[in-house]
C-alpha cells in the first residue's frame, strides 16, 4: 500500500504543479478576474488574521489539519474519486491567489513563489499531495470492493483506514505543525527582508 499511496502521491503532485502554474500565469495577466473570482474567499480569510494583522497559527493549521482530512474522507465514495475535486479547487485558488499577488505586488511569479511560497510550502505541499493521494488510494481500494475486484485482497476496511490514519497522523499532521509554523513566522521575516513586505 505504501508504494501505492507515494506513487500516487507524486502523480497528483505533478498534476497539482502543473495546473496551480497555469491558473498563476492565467491570472497573473488578468488581475481584475482574478480579484473578482476570489473576492468570496477573502471575506473567508478574515478569521485567519490576528489582532495584529499577522496570520493565526492555530487557525491555519486548523484549516490546513482539516483539509487534508476531509480530501482524504473523500476516497470512502467510491467511483466518484471526489480527492480529484479537492486537488482541482487547491490548485485553482492557490494558483490564482499566486498570479494575483504577482501581478499586484508587481513582481515575477519565480519571485513570488521564491519569497512567499517556497518557505513554508515545501512542508505544505508534500503533506497535501500525501492526503491527494490517500484519499485517490482510499477511493480505488473502495471502488475495487464496491466491484468485487479485490477479493485477494486480505485487508479489511478497517486495515485500510488504520493504514491511512498511520499515514496521515504521523506525515501529514507534522508536515502541516512545521508548514503553519514557517507560514506564520519565517515567511513574513523572508518577505521582508526580499523587500515584499
């Protein structure tokens, strides 16, 4: 299952990267849409900030803890693989949210991802392709039961989730701890010392 779940991890990763980079050129050339697009998501964004102005470290990750959850809790349909619908709507907000700050900071994708993404985002990233890929795993392994195809298979659905829970409680949860923690205190340092600030 393990080789299953990373093979698959790394498949929608790559699939994640690609559209997440083209909603972020997309956008980053049509600001005005992309603004209009996200305008419910800001109103949402306003429980994320402190009093200060500065990013809730427990809200964020909260937020993040339960997305991943409820991407994997998708793989228990089977036959619809909804996790597919989790890395679409992920790719699309964070790849326009990334074209419009380019184009309204006025600086390069390659310096807004460099500056503002990359920090925290290489402990994000690989948590959330993990939950892509348990759910994706989850929904395969129920549409195979669902169609009697995995009768060889000696592991119940409990074996499956114990695996998954595993999966998740001991990558997904410190990827996450350690992401919220660099989005919320090292990122704006790196912000401000590019000048981005």
């Amino acid at each position: 299952m393990r080789k299953d779940v990373i093979n698959l991890s790394i498949k929608l990763g790559c699939i994640f990267i690609l559209m997440t980079v083209l909603f972020a050129t997309t956008y980053y050339q049509n600001a005005e849409l992309a603004k209009e697009l996200l305008e419910p998501y800001f109103e949402s964004l306003e429980g994320f900030m402190t009093d200060e102005g500065d990013i809730s470290f427990r809200v964020l990750w909260l937020n993040n803890l339960f997305a991943c959850v409820k991407t994997i809790a998708m793989g228990t349909l089977p036959l619809v693989y909804l996790p597919l619908l989790s890395l679409l709507s992920n790719a699309t907000v964070i790849g326009t949210v990334l074209g419009l700050t380019a184009a309204e900071a006025q600086i390069s994708l390659t310096d807004t991802i460099l500056y503002m993404i990359l920090p925290h985002g290489i402990f994000e990233l690989p948590a959330l392709f993990l939950a892509f890929g348990l759910g994706f795993y989850l929904c395969k392994w129920m549409t195979k039961r669902f169609f009697r195809r995995n009768l060889d298979d000696p592991r119940s659905f409990t074996d499956v989730m114990n695996s998954i829970a595993k999966g998740y409680v001991l990558v997904v949860i410190p990827l996450l701890t350690i992401a919220a923690l660099v989005e919320c205190f090292v990122t704006p340092q790196i912000m401000a010392w590019a000048g981005l600030a």
